[in-house]
C-alpha cells in the first residue's frame, strides 16, 4: 500500500521524486523519505514521520543534489509511524538503501539470524531486515549487488516490491518485484520507477512492468535489463501508457473525491463506449465474446473482492441470478482464499478490484486457477497484476481514481456487471427481448441522470452541515439497494469517522430497531422499484421510534416524502440500475459531512487506496 518512486539520469532526482510521492501519496501517507546519491558518491537518506510536504520541510536546508534517486511514501504495517520506521533504510554500513512495498513474512527468524551475526537495527521494520540480509550476502560472498539482491529474494516469504541504491555504485537502481506492483518508465536517456504510471506520465508513455519475481538491473546509459530471482533473462515488454496528466489534477474542485464524483456521468459514458450499440440493439463485451462459451456452460459463478468492490460483486449476484439464471456466490477474497473453498473446473471466478492489485483478490485469483477455474477480471488499471493474472476480462475505462473512497470506480464496476449479466442471459436466451432492449435504452440515460442528480448537490451541501452532530448511522436498503446501503455506510465511515452500518431493511426489526432514537439519522433507498411498499412500513417503524429518516426516493414520489425528514430524489429508472443513481447522493452526503467535520476526504487516517498487503 505505500508509494514507490525513483528516478536515474540527467535531471535533479529530488524534484521529480518529491513530485512523484505527491501523486502516489494516496497509497500511503503515513512518513515519507528519499535517499539521493549526489556527485561527490554520498548516499543521503532523508525521511520524516507525516505527509510528504513535511518530507519537503525537513530536506529543505539539506544537500538534496543529484541525478539518482529513490523515495518512499508510507502505510504502516510492521513498526507505527515513526521517524525511524520510515523509508528509506539504510544497511548497517550506510553503504545501501532500500525502499519496499509489501510484507517480509518471515522478517523474524532472519532478524534474529542477522543480530547472531552482529548486525544491529534502527527500526521495528521488516524492511530493514531485508536490506541487512542483502548486505550481508553481499558482504560474505563477496559478490555484487544484482546477485546479493537475488540470493536474498530466494529466502524471502512474503511480498515485496523494492528498489536499492549502492553509493559505490553511484549509476545503478536494482528493483525487484513479488505481488506488488512496480512499473518503469522508459525515457530518453532516463528512467522513471514507481507503483502506479501517475509519476512517470509526466515525463513519458513508454513504459515495462516488472513481473513476480523478476528483478530490473537500470543504469545510466544502458538499455534495461531483467532477470528474474532464478537467473533468467527476461526481454523487457514496452507498452504504451493510456493516460493524461490532466486526468491527476484536481482542477476546480476542492477535493479529488468530489471531483471523481462529479466526474461520474462522463465516466460511465466512457466505459460504455464500444460496448452498447444501440444501432443493433447489443451489448459487445469483448472478453465475453472471446470466452462465451465458458459462460454459457458455467454451472456456478464466484465473485471474488474486497470491500467496495465486494459490494459491486452483491450487485452483480442480483444481475447475473436475475437475467442470467446462473447461481452466484460473492465472496471475500481474504476469506475466500484461506476457507478451503469447493472450487470446480466448471466455475468462473471473476475478480473485481478498482487497482488491480489488492493482494487478496490476487492470492484468491491463484487459488482459483490451480483448481482449473475460468477467471474474469474486472479492474480499472491497464497493465495491472490482476488484468495480467486473469485468462480474460474488462476494463471499466474511469481513468485515474486518486480519492481514498472509491466513487467512479465502484460506479462503473456495478455497470460492467449489468453489462455482462445482460450479455450472458441474451445469449442463453434466459431474458425476453423487449426486456432487455428497455434495461439497455435505460442504461444509455443513466448519465444524463446522474447529472440532473449532481445538480442538488448544494441542497445536499445544507442538510448534510444538520448531521454533524451523530455518532452513528444506520443506511437501509432492500434487493439490489442493499449493497448500495452497505456502500453508502462504508463511504460514511471511511471519510468522516462516524460509526454506520447497512442492513436489509426487513433486517432491522431483528436487533438493530434497539438503536432507534431521536438522534439516530436513518438512511433509506426507498426508490419505487422493487419491495417499495414493504420499505414504506420500514419508514414507519424507523418514524414510531422517532428515528430521523433521510430517504432517498423517486421523483414525484409524495408518499414517502410526507413520512421522512430528508427527501433526496432520483429520476426513475429501472429497478437494477437504481443502484447507479442512488449511490450519488450518498456518496455527495459522506463527502459533505466529512467536510464540515474537517475531515481530511482525500487522505482518511489509516487507510490507502490501492491495498496491496493482507
């Protein structure tokens, strides 16, 4: 989950590194830290406890000059965020330094191996073992650092993505890959190291990303080689990087989150595009058409994901059951993957994940493959672990997501599920034409109602400032606007810190109607399709309690704006994309409370955007 960046050639290393942390610092933000080797071969390691800009206050009257480097911005796992924690670590000798990504699983044993053998250590980190282990195979076998790095990554349990600068080696970067992302970046006479493509972009589209266990040898002026931990050599794959840098900028906006939000009816408009042809009347998903029969002939389908992925995937079951008449399983994947689960030859497992490198999904997608599994990735990043590890999939087309709290993402996850849940039943002929030629006239209107949605977002803006005060919310939901009261719950919790859970809405009688007080705000989806009778008793209940109801409901609907407190409306549309307009305004709710809390919405404490540790 931290941020990677490096850079070697002719440039100032510290000014593209700080700037590089700057966009990756939505992995982590924890500490931050750079290590520079200038002209006269010293090796400066500079690192901080906090955000990056407190990194650039304390480097600002240090020697921050050359024209290599490597820089950390940090989430936490082994050793909390302290000064001596952060990244970079040196080795013993302060001849090495190395920052990681991922979780040296068996950091102890080798930790209590090293100090047998005389080495001392500065932090509680894993990382700095790994570092020392290098240094030390290094120093006994007398061998270079290529070599030390590969002998150490064939002790290693766990999952790393590193990068090591040698001060007597001042034109070299070692990088070094296992289920974590690092890509580099290919420019002229330069390269660029980082996890994601938001700091190389800038400077070029040219880039290579490293596969599991392969290990990058970059030195000034000469071509790029990998081999991997097993000593063979790897050609180096060039791919073309999609992506603008204008899409990284906030713009107007105050915050990327809401900026992301408001981006919605463009970015779903996007991820359509190709895809819908309503001159044919069809739906063309590609990696679909390719594996139709896979589909066609599956017998079960498990939906693997986490967290607001995972509610997508909730999504997706009510489709794919619905249309397809395919039962559906959605899962976990941290649970998925330690279960034990029944996995048959004749199941698609289809991973979801806005990254495309959450190491769960990951580690439940090579589960599923070593029991013959189909799997179907459905992710955001071109290029990612997860669209290389699956054997087909789709791409949701959002651009860049930098806001901790998914919003676009998840969006457009829920659209390629209906999209492929529409795909599957028409080819099994499992749904009646005219049924589905409306849902897909209807999911061509979902954007222009998702802007007619964005246009309240002032109203939202002034009654979200009333529910300051609650410590608790409760968000309910029937049928497919479950998932969306859970997501809605989440969003709340992430951003603002205020305790919510969501439930079915028929579940509240059953413990949760206990919490209902006159300072309990209640969310409801109380839209006209499906069960809406059933969530008006709900209402009721909620009111016989003096429970402060906010609803979210169809416009022109006065039955349930006479019972609650809030009316939120939504245009109307058809009960399985109701899930596509009625998360905007909960997403605007979260984000406005969060706000008038004085809460920091882009960079929640504790949390991290891509999660690539378990």
């Amino acid at each position: 989950m931290c941020g990677i960046v490096g850079y070697i050639g002719n440039k100032d290393a510290y000014q593209i590194l700080i700037k590089g942390l700057h966009r990756l610092e939505y992995r982590g933000y924890d500490s931050a830290g750079v290590a520079l080797i200038n002209k006269n071969k010293q090796l400066n390691v500079y690192k901080t406890k906090g955000k990056v800009a407190y990194l650039e206050d304390f480097a600002s009257d240090k020697d921050t000059s050359g024209t290599i480097g490597i820089a950390h911005t940090r989430w936490a796992t082994h050793g909390e965020p302290t000064n001596a924690n952060a990244h970079p670590h040196y080795s013993q000798s302060e001849k090495l330094a190395m920052i990681h990504n991922g979780i040296i699983e068996n950091y102890a044993v080798l930790k209590e191996q090293l100090i047998a053998k005389g080495y001392t250590f500065q932090s509680s980190t894993d990382t700095e073992v790994l570092i020392q282990l290098i240094e030390f195979i290094k120093t006994i076998h007398k061998t270079d650092l290529f070599t030390a790095v590969q002998m150490a990554l064939n002790q290693i349990v766990g999952a790393y993505a590193i990068a090591i600068l040698d001060k007597e080696n001042p034109d070299t970067i070692i990088a070094a890959r296992k289920s974590s992302p690092l890509v580099i970046g290919v420019g002229e006479d330069e390269y660029f190291l980082a996890s994601d493509a938001t700091p190389i972009i800038e400077y070029t589209n040219k880039v290579v990303y490293l596969n599991d266990e392969e290990i990058a040898i970059i030195k000034r002026g000469e071509p790029l080689k990998i081999k991997t931990i097993s000593n063979i050599e790897k050609t180096p794959q060039i791919q073309q990087l999609e992506l603008s840098l204008s899409q990284l900028e906030k713009g107007n906006y105050n915050h990327f989150m809401l900026k992301e939000i408001f981006e919605q009816a463009k970015s779903l408009t996007d991820c359509m595009r190709g895809r819908i042809n309503t001159d044919v009347n069809n739906i063309a998903l590609s990696g679909f058409i390719d594996h139709k029969e896979k589909f066609l002939n599956a017998k079960r389908i498990i939906i693997t994901a986490c967290g607001t992925s995972w509610h997508a995937g909730l999504i997706g079951m009510y489709a794919i059951e619905e249309f397809a008449r395919i039962p559906v399983e959605v899962e976990y994947s941290s649970e998925f993957r330690y279960r034990k689960p029944v996995i048959n030859k004749d199941d698609i497992v289809i991973a979801i994940s806005q990254s495309g490198e959450t190491a769960d999904t990951l580690a439940a997608i090579e589960l599923a493959k070593k029991n013959g599994a189909f799997i179907f990735g459905i992710c955001n990043v071109v290029g990612s672990s997860i669209a290389r590890a699956t054997d087909s999939g789709c791409y949701t087309h959002v651009g860049p997501e930098i806001g901790v709290a998914s919003t676009k993402a998840f969006t457009a996850q829920v659209l390629v599920l209906l999209m492929l849940a529409l795909s599957i039943a028409k080819e099994k002929k499992a749904i009646e034409e005219n049924h589905f030629l409306n849902i897909l006239h209807e999911m061509t209107l979902i954007p222009d109602k998702i802007k007619t949605i964005l246009k309240i977002n002032d109203n939202i803006e002034k009654f979200s400032q009333i529910f300051t005060y609650a410590s608790n919310f409760i968000y309910l939901g029937r049928g497919y606007n479950y998932p969306i009261a859970l997501e809605g719950a989440l969003k709340l919790k992430e951003i603002s810190y205020i305790h919510a859970e969501g439930y079915p809405a028929a579940e509240m009688k059953h413990g949760p109607i206990a919490l209902i007080n006159a300072e309990m705000p209640v969310v409801v989806i109380a839209t006209n399709a499906g069960m809406y009778e059933k969530v008006v008793s709900n209402i009721q209940e909620i009111k016989a309690r003096k429970g402060k109801v906010i609803a979210i409901i169809t416009e022109g609907d006065e039955v349930v704006r006479k019972l609650a407190d809030y009316c939120i409306q939504i245009p109307e549309t058809k009960e399985c994309l109701v899930p596509l307009l009625a998360s905007i305004p909960l997403q605007l709710l979260a984000y406005h409370i969060a706000v008038v809390k004085g809460c920091d919405v882009d960079q929640p404490r504790n949390l991290a955007k891509s999660v690539t540790v378990e």
